[in-house]
C-alpha cells in the first residue's frame, strides 16, 4: 500500500518520487508488452473508442450508438423491408403500432437532433405488405410485368393530421 502524501510537498514531485523508487526497486521489469509498440499507436484518436470497442465485444450493431431520433428515421426507412419477412397481417401491425408508440413518445420529449420523424400510416404500411406478400418472387421469364395501377388515376393520400379538420374538394 502506498503512503499518504506529506504535507508541504507537492503532488507532483511526490508522485514522481514514487514512480522514481518502484523503477529502482525493478517494479517495472519484465512487463508484458514492454518493448512492444503501443497497439492502435498509428491510428487518429478517438474519444469514443471504448464505446465502439464494448460495441464489438458485445456484438451490438453500430445503430445503437445513434441518437433516438436517427433511429426511429432508420427504422421508418428500413420498415418496408422488415414487415417483408413477417407473415401475418396482425404481426405487421404489431409491428407499425410498436414503431409508432416509440415515435410518439420521442416526439413527446425529443432529445438529441431535431430530425422530422412522423409516425406512420398503419393502412399504408399493411397495404404494402400485402402487396409485397402477393407479389411474385420475380418476372416470369419472356412475360413483361404488368403495372396494377390504371393509368392516369394516382393512389389516394393519406389524410395528415392537420388537414383532418377541412373539407376535400
């Protein structure tokens, strides 16, 4: 156990004198790694790097690490292809629901960047899951793929929030 400081000296020379005593006494000899370079020694520091490395030790992807709001905007972008694997209609819309939740409670109390995020349109997204389930794989071979949508006629919008209150022309 090392000594209390005396008083009158300062921390530094009494620390240096500490260090200078236990290389005297061969404290430092035979380490492991001396004589080795410093690892990671050539690379920009940086101040997160054991964040990232706890990351790669758990095994955690890198969106973790991303503020609520640029996740939830990930998630909206990537839902698409997450409610594509499902194959129940009431699993998507547990899904969307659970999506939405996390929306509206951020929006409740943002932190971190003020990035636009929305909640989705439930309908919306179960509509393009049952496209994606009753699409085929892929074009069959020699057959042109057919547009379901009839020219010149757009899919209705989806009424937003604010204009829930006017009337449609």
């Amino acid at each position: 156990m090392t000594e209390r400081k005396p008083p009158g000296v300062t921390f530094e020379s009494w620390v240096d004198k500490q260090i200078r005593e236990a290389a005297e006494r061969g404290e430092f000899d035979n380490l492991p790694g001396a004589g080795k370079p410093l690892p990671n020694a050539h690379q920009q520091y940086d101040e997160l790097w054991w964040v990232r490395d706890k990351a790669r030790r758990e095994g955690l992807p890198t969106d973790v690490l991303l503020p609520t709001s640029l996740r939830l905007r990930k998630e909206i972008e990537q839902l698409r292809e997450t409610l594509r694997d499902l194959r129940s209609e009431q699993v998507a819309r547990a899904v969307v629901r659970d999506l939405n939740e996390r929306i509206v409670a951020w929006l409740r109390s943002p932190s971190g960047p003020r990035v636009p995020v929305a909640p989705v349109n439930v309908e919306t997204a179960v509509r393009q899951w049952r496209e994606d389930q009753s699409a085929p794989t892929g074009p069959p071979a020699g057959d042109a793929v057919v547009d379901q949508q009839p020219r010149g006629q757009a899919p209705p919008e989806p009424r937003r929030w604010w204009r829930r209150f006017t009337r449609r022309a």
